[in-house]
C-alpha cells in the first residue's frame, strides 16, 4: 500500500482506495447511491459527474450487477484512485472513467444518454466556510468548479427519456435545488429529507429528477416529499431503517 493511502470496505467485497489526509467517503455518497439506483433499479447505463474518488459509481455498480457507468472528474489526484479502485474490484471493463471537467465542451458526446446520472455536488461558494488543508477536500466541499445549476444542466443534457438524475443537497438551500431544476428544465418527482439524529431537523435531501417535458404537465410541479429518513435514534444508536439501507447497499449494519 503506499504511504498516504487506505484500502477500505465499501459494498460486499468491493473496496476503495482513499488518501488518508485527503477527501473521505461520507454517508451523503452512500445515501446518493442508494437513492439513485432505487429509484431506477433497472438502469443499464448510468453517469456520475463530479465523480471523485468514484465511491457513488461503485456502490451504485454493486447494486446495477449489469450496468455499464461513465465517471468525470476534475482532479487527477481522485481520478487516479478511482481508476485503481475499478481494477481491483473487476469492474475495468464496466467503467468510463474520465479525467475533465463536465463542464467543459467535449467532456461528454452530445449523443450520450444514460437511464441514471448521479450528482454529489459540492455544497458551498468559495469563502463561506473553513476550505481545509487539502485541495481535494476543498474542491469536494466549495463550489470552485461549478455549483447545482451546472449538475443540473449536465443531468438534462444526457438523461435518456424516461431517466433519472438523484442527487444530494442541504436541506435550507433546497430553494437552490429548485431553481437549478427549473432553469435546467427538470421537474423533482422526489425528495426525501435526511435526519441525523432523531428530534432534529434535516440537514440534507436526497432529489430525484426528471425531464419536465418527460411528465405530463399536470405532474411537473408535484413531488412525492417522502418521509424522513433518520440516520441515528435520540440516544446514538443507528436508526433500523439506516441499517436496513446500509445492507441493501452491502455494508454492514
């Protein structure tokens, strides 16, 4: 292993490899994933943009068994490791990892579709938090290459008709999700609030998009607010329901 690296369990036997001091999974990748391929359980073809250190692609592979994925991702750095981490879980010939911003033209075929796309965009603008110490954590908490519009416009650009964009965002900046999904013509057809611990209030949604044209317009400004998933009970213990999603998705409980 070199130094500065870990080799650490994700789902069943996959593994990811991640910088010690550098940007870790978070229970916001996991949730993503899980949402993403239990709104379409059947895609075949998904992307992640802002991809990283690949940890939303490779849980969502784990549980889409015969999907193919697309990954992009900016920094070298997280996309080195997602590469390393796609070969040791056999999952090279499955996987499109590219280094680019998504954002750029040419990043992705204008002709490229996918049932699925995954988004765990970063949160907030540049100077409005402690950045931290290490660049690939700074550019997967602050916005310094793009922000929720730009997911959003990727997302309606290669969804395929019928298909899905889930992502991940703070819930008391939920009125940016709104109005990115509406420039970007998408209409919310989910979202379901994150709770961290039991008798507080959510701290993130989890979204689920489609193309407004896709619905018919009765349907395009009315989302199904599930109810709140809770990730801890008031006295510390994991809620069963988060156990529950943590097996679904091959963790432990």
């Amino acid at each position: 292993m070199p130094p500065g690296e870990t080799l650490d369990a994700i789902s069943g036997h996959y593994r990811i490899y991640q910088l010690r001091d550098g940007h870790r999974f978070s229970t916001d990748d996991v949730l993503t994933a899980w949402y993403g391929t239990t709104c379409v359980p059947t895609a075949s073809t998904a992307l992640d943009l802002g991809s990283g250190i690949g940890l939303v692609a490779m849980i969502a592979a784990w549980r889409l068994q015969a999907a193919r994925f697309v990954t992009i991702d900016a920094q070298e750095a997280s996309v080195r490791l997602a590469r390393k981490s796609a070969t040791y879980n056999g999952l090279a010939d499955r996987f499109d990892i590219r280094h680019g911003d998504f954002r750029d033209a040419g990043a992705l075929a204008e002709e490229e579709r996918f049932d699925l796309v995954l988004g765990s965009p970063p949160y907030f603008p540049p100077g409005t938090g402690i950045e931290g110490d290490h660049p690939q954590k700074v550019a997967c908490r602050f916005e310094l290459r793009g922000d929720i519009r730009d997911y959003a416009r990727a997302a309606s650009a290669h969804v395929a008709i019928g298909g899905l964009f889930a992502c991940v965002f703070p819930e008391e900046q939920r009125d940016r999700v709104e109005m990115a999904a509406r420039d970007a013509s998408l209409a919310i057809v989910r979202r379901r609030p994150i709770v961290f611990r039991e008798g507080d209030p959510p701290l993130i949604s989890l979204f689920a998009m489609t193309r407004a044209s896709d619905l018919p317009e009765a349907w395009r400004d009315r989302p199904w607010v599930e109810p709140p998933l809770v990730i801890r009970r008031a006295d510390g213990s994991v809620h069963p329901e988060y156990v529950a999603v943590k097996l679904s998705v091959g963790f432990p409980p």
